[in-house]
C-alpha cells in the first residue's frame, strides 16, 4: 500500500467528508456519483464570475455540498408513496412542479409506479390527502436534516444560510417561506441552476440543459445566472469532463481551514455514521453499535492501537454504500427477490467507491467493503477468501454479523441475546467468520451497560424508549407488542415525545435521535436486563 494510501495520512479535511457524502446522496438521488459536485463546480463558477468574494464563495460551496444531503431521512415516505425512492427523486429534476399541469401528470405516473393496480388505486386514493401532507413535509424534513448536520459537524452557520433556501424559487413559488428573486441567497440559486443542469445534461445534453434552463428562467432560476451559464455552457461541461470537480470545485473556493485532528476525525465519522443511517428506519444506530463493539473487540483480539483505530473507523463507514440502494429494499417484508438481494450485495462495494478519490478516507473504504466477505469464500462483493481477508476485516465482519442479528429487520425478527453466540460460533463451524474475531465480538458484548441517565428535551427512560422504536419505523401497535403496553399507551407517549422535542414525524423525531446520540442507546426489544447489562 501506497504512503498515501496509508490510515489517516494524508489528514482528513471536513469538506472532503461534505464530498464523500455527497457522492452517496447522488446515488440516493438516483444521479451518478459526481453529480453534487459538478453542481458545485457550476455554482462556483458563477459566483466567480458574478465577482463574489472569498467568503461569499465559500458559502456558495457549503450550500451547494449540503443542499441535497436531507434527501435520505423519508425515504420509508417516499419507498411508500412512490416506489423507487431513487427513481422519483431522478425524474423530479426533470419537471417544474409549479406547472399544476407538468406536475398532476408526474404525480400520475409515480404515485403507486411497480403496484398491482388495486393496491395503487388505493394508494392513489390515499395520496390525495395523508400523500400530499407528507409530500410537502419532505421539504421541510430535508431542509432540517441538512442543518442538523451542518450543526454537527460544527460548520459555522455563516456558510449555511443558502443550505436553507434550496428549495425556494425566483418566482416565490417554492419552500418553505416562499422567497422571491434576490431574497434567495446567491448560493442557493446558483445551486439550484447547477442541479437542474447537470441532470438535463446527463439524460438529454448540453443543448437540452441550456434548453430547460431557458425555459425555467425567471420562474424556478435566476434570469442573470440563466444567461450567464447558458453563455458559456459548452465550455463549462467541457471543462467538467476534462478535470475531477472535487479539485476544480477546489482550485475556485479559498481556502477551507477545516482539517480534522483525531479526535474531531473520530466525532465527525460518528456524525456521519448515524446521519447515513436515517436511510432506513431499521437500521438507526447500526453503524456506531457495531463500531462501539468492533472497539472493544479490537482489544480483545489484540489489535494495536492504529489498527484498533483503523477499524473503527472502518465500522463508523462500513454501510455508506446502503446510500446507493432504494429503501423499498431495505424495508422489504418479505423474502428478498433475487434482483433486491443483487443489490443489496452491491452496498459494500458502493461504500470502497465512494471513498475512493479521497486519499485520507481510501483506506478506510477498503476495509470497509470487507465487511460481507467471508473465509470460505462465500462473502460479497468480491467472494475473496482466507489470507485475503485481513484481520481487522474479520473482526468487522463478526462485529457487523453480531450488531445486525441482534436487531429486528423487515425481513426477519431480532435473535435473542442468548442465542447470538450460539449462531456465530456455527458461521466459524461452517467456514465463514474467523474463531478468535467471534470470541472477541461475543466478550466484547457479554457486558455493555446503559449509562445515561438524563435524556435530552426532558424526555423519560420509557419515551426515549418509544422514540428508538417510532424513528425506525415501527407502528402503535408494534411499539405496543414489544413494550408491553396499549397501543392508546404508546400513542400518549408518541403526543408527549412531539410536544417535548418539537418533532412533527417519523422522519424529524429521526433526525432528533440522530442529533441527540440517542440511536445507540436505544436497546432492541427484549435485550434490557436488570440494571442494564446485555447479557450474551
């Protein structure tokens, strides 16, 4: 391996964290990884142009970079409504929704798209009411989740104020404040005009991108940013395929005085650990568990300290990939269909591309796409086998296995506690997992208490357990069933949890737990015992 290749050298950057990000959202947004930079690229261009200064320009690049990053946190909302969660938000781009007609006509064709036409019969029945309610309420979840992030990173709120307005429009017509022409940061309406023409571009090119810009101009886009970029807009796409944007978007931005020593390199992975995980309510919380665990582990097994250090940040990484794969996989009830288990085999390795062009987080993708592979060979993505897998990866692999069973999952229940030994030792009888990574996992989780006693926005031992449950997706009754309570119980709890956090639905009481670290602390049904020891 390569010097540069090497764990944490070079230093990580914050925005490089922004990048990678962004280029799982673009997959979440049914866009090629490299589509929220070339908006960037775009957006950065015009505001050299236009003459802004350096820190208007660097706020150009944080509106630009976290404009989308909301777009995961409903995606159960939108898997329910729409199907392809990935699909819809691709087609979107190619339609200005304040056309009542352009948009009856999207709406027709998405709302229920892959259902039996009873079941979306019913769904179009339902969309006309519960649908549009939860429609206009994704602008405001992503808005919200995006400044979530921002604040947990600590990126100064001075560089967010654009990220707030990315779905306003010139004419007023958009969310949430209905802003209109230069009341628009800059920043949003230059990524706006990015976004829209890096999708054109990409289904119909540059003549159709300069088209569309044209005919939104003055409605959803900035006349001036419309004629500026339609002057120049062969040399601009030609530019962005004659150089990486992530380095162009670079040479155009000041300098960003945001590297990351190790500790904050540890807090921002956690960040963006359970921020990655709102894609799917059942998986709320799963990577820093199985990072959590994979710490303790390492130690037990006897890694050294940079190696313990390399995989859990390898864990904190691991499921980046889960970005790139609809929810309606994620949550299917029932058994997978070969076409959904093919993708879902594909998420380790959309987490190593991801991270691939970022020198100081290459490593950790590496590592992190072994989380599947197994010694026998039987393992994903690659099928590689035994002194091909590296240690680290075998602990992962345990810790991950371990973390996953333990959890409920819409396709199978939780295994008890008791008997997650039991079914790891038989993956080493049979060839999979490593024996010494399997006792490490099982010692590390024999004894894991629950230390916090005060919970954040005043909520009780019993709401935050209710909170983990409704943020993952789970109904009333459900709730009710594993608690042990009425589902009139639950409900009261749910009316006490809103009031008390300010969160209006799933997706915003996610986002809470997410911000707030509850999402670790949440216990799976079943598994508190006594003070609060997991008992293996």
């Amino acid at each position: 391996m390569a010097a540069a290749d090497t764990v944490g050298e070079p230093r990580v950057h914050r925005h490089e964290l922004l990048a990678a990000l962004s280029r799982g959202i673009d997959l979440c947004m049914g866009q090629p990884m490299g589509h929220t930079l070339g908006q960037t690229y775009i957006a950065l261009l015009l505001a050299e142009r236009a003459g802004l200064d350096a820190d208007a320009r660097r706020e150009v690049f944080h509106t630009s970079m976290l404009a989308w990053a909301g777009c995961h946190v409903d995606s159960l909302e939108q898997a329910r409504w729409f199907g392809d969660d990935h699909r819809v938000k691709a087609d979107i781009r190619t339609v200005d929704l304040a056309d009542d007609r352009a948009a009856m006509a999207f709406m027709a064709h998405h709302v229920g798209a892959g259902q039996p036409w009873p079941q979306r019969r019913r769904t179009l029945a339902a969309f006309r009411v519960e649908g549009v309610r939860d429609a206009y309420a994704m602008f405001e979840n992503h808005r919200l989740a995006a400044a979530a992030l921002a604040e947990a990173l600590g990126i100064p709120a001075n560089l967010c104020t654009g990220a707030d307005q990315v779905f306003e429009r010139w004419d007023g017509n958009g969310e949430p404040r209905g802003l209109r022409g230069t009341e628009v940061d800059f920043s949003a309406r230059a990524a706006n005009l990015g976004d829209v023409v890096m999708a054109i571009r990409r289904a119909g090119g540059t003549d159709a991108a300069v088209a569309v810009a044209r005919a939104r101009r003055g409605t959803q886009l900035d006349p001036d940013l419309v004629d500026l970029f339609c002057d120049q807009a062969d040399a601009i796409f030609a530019a962005l395929t004659a150089v990486d944007a992530f380095d162009a978007s670079m040479r155009l931005v000041p300098s960003l005085d945001d590297v990351l020593d190790d500790d904050r390199l540890d807090e921002a992975l956690g960040v963006l650990a359970d921020y990655v995980d709102l894609k799917s309510p059942t998986l709320l919380g799963h990577q820093s568990a199985t990072a959590e665990l994979v710490d303790a582990a390492a130690e037990v097994f006897g890694l050294g300290t940079s190696e313990r250090s390399d995989v859990r940040r390898a864990a904190l990484l691991h499921d980046l990939g889960r970005l790139g794969v609809p929810a309606a996989v994620w949550e299917s009830p029932g058994p997978h269909t070969p076409a959904q288990a093919e993708q879902m085999r594909l998420h380790p390795y959309l987490t190593e591309a991801i991270l691939e062009p970022f020198p100081g987080l290459r490593a950790h993708g590496r590592l992190a796409c072994q989380h599947h592979e197994r010694l026998d060979g039987s393992g994903y993505p690659r099928g590689i086998s035994g002194a091909e897998i590296t240690p680290p990866a075998r602990l992962l692999a345990a810790a991950d296995m371990y973390a996953s069973k333990s959890r409920y999952r819409p396709h199978r229940p939780a295994t008890p506690a008791t008997e997650l030994p039991a079914v790891l030792r038989r993956e080493v009888r049979e060839g999979r997992l490593d024996a010494a990574a399997v006792e490490a996992v099982l010692v590390a989780a024999g004894h894991r208490r629950h230390l916090r006693r005060e919970w954040p926005a005043g909520l009780t031992e019993r709401e935050v357990e209710v909170l983990g449950h409704a943020a993952r997706g789970r109904s009333n009754a459900e709730i009710a069933a594993d608690l042990h309570v009425s589902p009139k119980t639950v409900g009261n709890h749910l009316d006490h949890i809103y009031t008390k956090t300010g969160a209006r639905n799933r997706a915003t009481i996610a986002v809470f737990a997410m911000r707030h670290g509850l999402l670790a602390d949440e216990l799976p049904p079943g598994e508190r015992v006594g003070d609060g020891v997991f008992a293996p």
